[in-house]
C-alpha cells in the first residue's frame, strides 16, 4: 500500500512548489512517469491549464512523502501534452507517443474520448478521464477508459428540479453548439429529464461550433416564450452566447452545466461580466470553494492562492489524479505494466490524501464500474460579490432528483 499522508500534512503539502514533468522510468527507477494529455489551446482552453496546475499540486503532495511499489519506495512525474483541443489530432499524436516510444503505463486526459479507442484497441493502456462526462457514457466506449466524476446524467437534472422546485417554473428552452459532443448530450439529457421534473422544453435551437452570430438560435428559442434557457456546451463555447443573450434582452433565468468560475466569466465577457452573470445557475460537480469537505476547502484555498484563480471542480479531480495512480501501482506490484494496474484500478479504495469527497461505492471502492462519484450542486452567480455559493446539492437516482438541500439565501 502507499504511504499514507496525515491529515495535518495535507494543507502544509498543498503550498510546496516544484516541478511535474519528466522522463521515461523503468521498472526500478525511483521515478515513475506518467502521461497527462490536456487541452492547453483552443476552443477548450478554458479547461487543460487549470487541470495542470492542479496535477502540479497533487503530484507535489504525493512525492512528499512518495509512495511504495513492490516494497520500493517510489516519486511520480507527469508528461505533458496540449492535445490543442483537437483530440483526434494531436490528441491522437500524442498518445501515440506515450504510449509506443515512451512506454508510459497510465495517461491522464480532458477529452476526446471516440477518437482514442482506434489507438486503446492497437495499444491497451488505462486512460484515467478528468472531465468528459458526456453523455452517452465514455465508459461504454473502452475497457481501458476510466472516469474520475459522475456522468451528465448525475447533474444535468439538477438544473431542471431547481427551476422547478425553487424557482416555480414550468418550461426551458435549450440552446445547443451543433457538433460538440458534450453539449449534443447535454440536450439529450435536458429533453430525457424535463419530464421527471415537472418541465416542459418548448424550444431546442442550435448553432454551428465555432460560430460568432448566434441571433438566430437565440430568436428561435426566446420566441417559444420559456420560463428559461438552458445552454448547451462547455464554458469558453456558451459564455459568448450569454452575452448575446443577454444583450438581444433576455432577462430570465439562464441554465448550463459548463463548470464556468469568475475569473473565466471576466476573462470572455468583459468588465461588465456580473451584468450578464445575474440568474446564471451552473449544475455540474461540487466546487472545492463551497464544499464542505475540510480537504477540499484546504486545497480551494492553496489553489486560489497560488494561481491567482478560481478552482473549478475538475481541479479537485485532477489534483487527485496522482494519488489514484500510487494507489493502482502500488495495489499492481507494478509501476510500468498497463494491464496489471488496469486490473488492479477497479480495486483501490478511496485513496489517502485526495481532496475530491468520493463516494465510495457499495464495494468501497473508489470505482464502480470504471466511474468514480462526487457530489452534485446548483452553483448560483453572487453579483455583488463576483464568485460562486451553493445553491443545492443533491443526487440523481434513476434519473430523477433525490435528497435535493436547498440553501435558503445563497448569496448572503
């Protein structure tokens, strides 16, 4: 088993600098080297530094106090890649590099996950996914695909009972980016779930990806008169859409799942961003600012403090990446062989020293069928103070909302 950090040194770990890239480790080099294959560039740029920076941490974390393999004690590195959100590009390039020169036994990434199973079939190695929770499932995909967050299936109807429960509402419109797949599914979803929540969707418009008009889908959807508009797709692809929403002089109750903080809201919309922002609701994961979990309010803090940003929730999951690692090597006897700590991923409890909050499951385990869980939240826009509270936090079983708590006066 790893060496197990204390509690006490978990907050005091989080502040150390260091580096976390690296080169090639064999079987007794002390050093065992991984992948990491992020979107560092392009449409989803929003996501790929803010995963790095969070892995820089994790891996600081761990090799404090290392961790031992086969009675070894070992350190990890990280290599990593900008898949320049083109995953069945460079994406594809890139893993073939890790996989076929360097002999990497374990690669982390953000997206694309159709374009790699060609590759995953040719060369098995287990893919640890930080964010694609688009729905249908990636798990369905390949054995060798894991998933460290609920599926879209998880959050996505915690939109629509929050507008109904909280808000009195009855009826959504959705806006969709035609051509990405997270934001295709997001609208399956909405369509699927507005039913066991009391909503009608009244409207389903759509615009190209990469597109800057998008008056037309934004008329069409307004023009069904909706008590609200739910907007498909992740942060740096429906922020612009905001805007132009707002500014064609939509008022009402915005919806998405994108995972968008303040400082990405400024960044996209401008000085006049907490304008376009009032009535945003985001439902996706717990963000590590409004959790409750100590280890997860520690790490929003060192986040914060060090990079000068906002954590998202997939910050929490990729600092924790790391230590999922140590925990399949250490369970596999193996640092270096793919199929021994692809069998051994299944297996590993929730490790020591992670910040996420993993519900474990029925077996305690940190996964259940290749996906590990989280709790889900309705964040709610607080203008006066430019961040993000927590407006509920539920679960989702069989589709439907269940054990919804509500926080009375969010933002004060």
């Amino acid at each position: 088993m790893p060496k197990r950090i204390p509690t006490a040194l978990l907050a005091a770990s989080l502040a150390i600098t260091a580096a976390g890239c690296g080169t090639q480790a064999g079987a007794d080099d002390p050093v065992v080297t991984v992948g990491a294959i992020l979107s560092m560039s392009g449409v989803y740029a929003t996501l790929g530094p803010a995963e790095k920076n969070a892995m820089t941490m994790g891996v600081e974390a761990l090799n404090k106090v290392g961790f031992t393999v086969d009675g070894k004690r070992r350190t990890l590195e990280i290599t990593y890649a900008d898949d320049k959100s083109d995953p069945a590009t460079s994406g594809v390039t890139a893993l073939r590099e890790m996989t076929q020169a360097q002999h990497l036994p374990v690669i982390a990434y953000g997206l694309g996950s159709a374009t790699y199973v060609p590759q995953l079939q040719r060369k098995p190695v287990p893919m640890i996914n930080i964010l694609d929770s688009s729905f249908p499932s990636i798990l369905d995909k390949d054995p060798h695909l894991y998933l460290t967050r609920g599926g879209s299936h998880t959050y996505v109807p915690g939109c629509l009972a929050y507008a109904k429960q909280k808000l009195g509402l009855t009826s959504i419109a959705v806006i969709t980016a035609k051509g990405e797949p997270y934001g295709e599914g997001l609208t399956e979803l909405v369509r699927k779930s507005a039913p066991a929540e009391g909503l009608t969707v009244v409207a389903a418009s759509e615009y190209p990806l990469g597109a800057t008009d998008y008056s037309n889908a934004i008329s069409a959807a307004v023009a069904a008169k909706p008590d609200a508009i739910y907007l498909s797709s992740v942060t740096g692809v429906i922020l612009p859409v905001l805007k132009q929403l707002r500014q064609s002089g939509w008022s009402g109750p915005v919806f998405h799942s994108s995972g968008v903080n303040p400082n990405q809201a400024e960044a996209i919309l401008g000085e006049k961003f907490s304008t376009f922002m009032v009535d945003n609701f985001d439902c996706a994961g717990t963000l590590p600012t409004t959790s409750k979990n100590p280890a997860a309010a520690a790490f929003a803090r060192a986040y914060e403090q060090r990079w000068n940003e906002y954590p998202q929730d997939l910050t929490m999951w990729a600092y924790d990446f790391p230590f999922i690692v140590a925990a399949a090597m250490a369970k596999a006897g193996s640092t270096t062989d793919p199929e021994k700590i692809h069998r051994a991923l299944p297996e590993i409890g929730v490790p020591e020293g992670t910040v996420s909050g993993w519900i474990p499951s029925a077996k305690n385990t940190l996964f259940d069928n290749r996906g590990a869980r989280t709790a889900s939240e309705v964040t709610i826009f607080c203008s006066q103070r430019h961040t993000l509270a927590s407006a509920m936090t539920f679960d989702v079983a069989e589709g439907k909302v269940v054990d919804a708590v509500f926080n009375a006066d969010a933002c004060k």
